[in-house]
C-alpha cells in the first residue's frame, strides 16, 4: 500500500521534469528558426542594396547593359568547333549586330498585336460589306475564329507586293557626297539607322575609269515631300583614323498607321561606294545598314583585295559577287546572305531568319569557311578541285548533306543524325569548313567548276 502510494507521488514529478526538457528543446529550436530568418532577412536586404549600387555605378559611369532586351546569340555549333578560326568570331558579330539592331521584346510584340488586331478588323470590315451588299450571292465569311474554316469561311490573302511601293524615281531626291583618300585613310565605314521605308539599296563598286584617285560614298535620300529631309541626318567624320559616314533618320519607330500608304510619307535611301581603279588592296570596310532591300555589287572587285570586309544588316538581304578579303564577315539578323566570294582566310556569314548560302572560290590552301543560320537553311558550295581539309555539318532538325562529284574523296569519321564530321581529300590541311543550322537544312557542296568562273549558282 505504501509503495504504491509514493510511486503516484513520484509521477507528477517525473511528467513535470520532462515537460520542462520539451519547453527547453521547443524554445532552443525556435531561437535557432529566429537567427535563420533573422539571417536570411539582412542577406535578401544586403542582395537587394549591392544590386542597387552596382546599377547606379553603371549608369553614373555611362554603362549600359545592352542585353537588358537583347537575344543571346548562339548559332548552335557543335563544342568540337570552339577552337577553329571563325565560328566565335561569327558569334560575336551576330551578337554585336543583334545589340544594334535587333527588335526589343516588348517593342516587336505590341507591332504584332497591332497587325494582328488590324488584319481581323479589317477581315470583319469586308465580311461586313459583303453581307449588306444585297447583290452578293457568293458565299458568307460565318465564323472567324475557328482553327479549320471551311472555303468559304477563309478571307483571301492580297496578293503579295514584288514591287517597294516608294520608288526613287517618283520622289524627291537629295544628295551628300564624302571623299576622301585611301592613302590617308586606310579604314571606312558607312552606318545606317533609324525608321526608313521598304527599298532602300547599298552597292559597293570600282570605278571604271582611273582618273578618281578618292573613295566616293555618295548618300542619296527621296522623300515625298520636301520637310521629311529635315528628318535626315547625314554626316562625315575622322573616327581615329577611320573615316565614318553615318545616315540616321531621327525619331522613333514608325508604322505604316495609313492604309493603304501614300506617297507623300516615303522616306528612303540609296548608298554608293566607289573605290578608285588604281587601288589593289584596302584594308578595312565595314557596313552596318539596319534596314535595306539589297547589299550588294554592279562592278567586278575581283582586281581589288579587302584585309578585313564586314557587312552587317538587320532586314534585307546580302549578296555581293567576285567578292575579295583575307577575313570576310557577313549577317544578317532577318533576311538572307547569297552571292560568290573569294576568301584569302577566313570566310563566315549567318542569318538568324533566313538563309546563308554561299558559294566560295578558294585562293588559299589554308582557307576556313563558316555558314550558319538559326532558322532557316545553310549551305556551303566549294569548287571540288580548290579545297582539301576538314569538314562539320550540323543541322538540329536531322539529316545534314554532303556531296561531291568523286564519293571516294569524301572521309567522313562521325556519323550521326544530326552531325557528320570528317575531311575532303586530305586530312588536318590547316583548312575547315563548317556548316550549321539549328532549325533548318545543312548542305556542303563540292562542284566541278572552273575556279575562275564567278557566276553564283
């Protein structure tokens, strides 16, 4: 009896000391969860205030982060790539020129959203006159939003336009013309920006007779009406010993608001390059047009050599023939690059939408040829004769292609669906070739040709 009671008065002591440990564990746990969350807080604030100084250094020092709304280019080359001369190089370019020219994110979606809304508003507009016209007897537009419309259903697109509506010869033209010597200036280049309409053309020739001795860039602008050429800027200038030539219409993004447009709001342009007969070599061009119908040659260059020969463009098209330099570079962001050219050691060309086709007359035996795009297709043609190195194709959507008129000359080492590498001849000659397209078909052609004929394909 005793025992039992002292033992009943032994467990309130015992639940009491043990509820005593739990409140002391509880409390040392939540004082740990305190310093954590205290922790975490100054580490969020301290992030949040280093983010804000590092801003602010950047834009009290002039800084600017380019990429804020910038694509990262990446043209999709296989690693095997990054230690030939040329892809990175590609890369960078492609990427300078998407800094300058390429479309912001919010900019691009608003002009689609506008386009949008205004082809269903228009498509509702002639929906609208057809069923109140009561001498139509075709069919009804019914209902405009669902995914397969029968026939009837289906608004006819317009014909699409091959003719630029502001035409050169229906405008008022205005000219600037830069000179200056080649011996004094050794390095050129042209820039064009701003909000100008579709046609504008950059040609790049040789004068035919000798008696220029100075390189001529002569800057033509048409407009509709006479005040638009006060929108122009044209202007000449010593860069540290390159003379620059830069044509820029002020304002900013403009849209054709007016349907259809009139001609009185056309504002276009012609570039001209002419470097006198006599030169053989200069040694650096450079172009940077953000928006043209055409780059392009009328004359033979072949009698002229380039040591560095850029052109980059952000809408329009590249495609320039008999095409000489020790490091040719080309792209462009929306359009296409064609024509034929003769590299000494480098040739690399891209298009982010379009195309890269080019055919190349090898001068060298050490020659390093790259083309690329990211959608659409890419394609190398090489002479069958004039090349002998190695060779990558790469294509992301399956299937690249190599030909040759003598299969035995073609060593292929790597076969994969997406990927084929090996050499043409001759192995490791110091020689590459790389063609790439992550959305679309890789071609490297070797054709029998006369190295000397020039006629792109």
């Amino acid at each position: 009896m005793m025992n039992s009671e002292k033992q009943s008065n032994s467990l309130p002591e015992y639940n009491t000391y043990y509820s005593s440990q739990q409140q002391v564990q509880r409390r040392g746990r939540w004082r740990w969860w305190k310093i954590l969350l205290f922790t975490g807080a100054i580490g969020l604030f301290t992030y949040i205030q280093m983010d804000k100084i590092t801003w602010l250094k950047k834009t009290l020092s002039g800084e600017n982060n380019y990429n804020d709304n910038k694509e990262i280019i990446s043209l999709g080359f296989p690693a095997k790539v990054s230690n030939l001369q040329g892809p990175k190089e590609l890369e960078n370019f492609m990427q300078n020129l998407q800094n300058m020219f390429g479309e912001k994110e919010k900019e691009c979606h608003h002009h689609h959203q506008e386009e949008k809304y205004r082809h269903k508003d228009q498509i509702k507009e002639d929906c609208i006159d057809m069923d109140m016209d009561n001498n139509y007897n075709g069919p009804r537009c019914g209902k405009l939003s669902i995914a397969f419309p029968p026939e009837y259903a289906r608004h006819p697109r317009p014909p699409r336009r091959h003719e630029t509506f502001c035409k050169p010869e229906e405008l008022i033209p205005s000219s600037s013309i830069f000179k200056f010597s080649p011996d004094e200036f050794k390095k050129a280049s042209v820039y064009l920006d701003g909000s100008f309409s579709h046609g504008g053309v950059v040609t790049v020739d040789r004068a035919d007779s000798s008696t220029e001795n100075d390189i001529k860039v002569n800057v033509t602008t048409f407009v509709g009406r006479k005040e638009l050429q006060k929108d122009v800027s044209i202007s000449g200038f010593d860069n540290e010993g390159r003379y620059s030539v830069q044509v820029k219409r002020k304002g900013g993004h403009r849209h054709w608001h007016q349907k259809p447009p009139v001609k009185k709001d056309c504002v276009t342009y012609s570039i001209h390059v002419v470097f006198p007969s006599h030169l053989k070599f200069y040694e650096d061009f450079d172009l940077h047009i953000k928006q043209a119908l055409r780059i392009h040659t009328t004359t033979d260059l072949s009698k002229l050599n380039f040591g560095n020969f850029t052109a980059g463009i952000g809408h329009g098209a590249i495609h320039f023939s008999e095409l000489k330099g020790d490091h040719i570079y080309l792209g462009t962001l929306y359009g296409v690059v064609l024509g034929d050219y003769s590299p000494n050691k480098v040739l690399s060309s891209a298009a982010i939408h379009g195309a890269s086709k080019v055919k190349i007359h090898t001068m060298n035996h050490h020659v390093n040829v790259t083309s690329a795009a990211i959608v659409g297709p890419a394609t190398a043609e090489l002479p069958a004769n004039g090349y002998e190195g190695n060779f990558i194709i790469s294509s992301w959507t399956g299937s690249p292609v190599i030909e040759a008129p003598n299969p035995e000359d073609i060593h292929v080492i790597k076969n994969r669906y997406t990927y084929k590498s090996g050499y043409y001849k001759k192995q490791d000659t110091e020689s590459n070739v790389i063609v790439s397209s992550k959305h679309g078909d890789s071609e490297l052609l070797f054709k029998d040709y006369d190295n000397s004929d020039l006629e792109y394909m």
